[in-house]
C-alpha cells in the first residue's frame, strides 16, 4: 500500500482519495470505476522572494523596505 498522505485520482470520475492510514499488508490497488486510481503526484512549491530593507542614507540608522 501507498504512504500515509499519497493521493490518488480516477482517471474516469476524476474523485481524489488520499491515503489516511496505511494498512501495512501486501502491495494493491485503489480501485474506481473499474479501473486502477492513479497516483496524483505533489506540484512543485513556488519560490517567492523576500523584500530587502536597503538603508536610505549612509551612516543612517533609518532603513525602508521597497514594496
């Protein structure tokens, strides 16, 4: 069986199943619309990148954070 938090998708109905508890017996299939579900793969996350606080005046303690 898959790992605890794997889903799955149908490739006829298109229901989504995610695995909550493994069972621990041999290897099987998830079974919908008489057919094999199919492992949903995860999305890669996207990167964002972080604002940089540049001083204002040399010297200065002040600094300001572009938006």
């Amino acid at each position: 069986m898959s790992r605890k938090g794997a889903k799955y998708e149908c490739g006829e109905c298109g229901i989504v199943v995610m695995v909550d508890k493994e069972c621990g017996c041999t290897p099987c299939d998830l079974v919908c619309c008489s057919a094999p579900m199919k492992e949903v793969k995860p999305k890669a996350k996207k990167v964002i990148a972080k604002k940089v606080a540049k001083p204002v005046a040399k010297g200065s303690a002040k600094t300001v954070v572009k938006k």
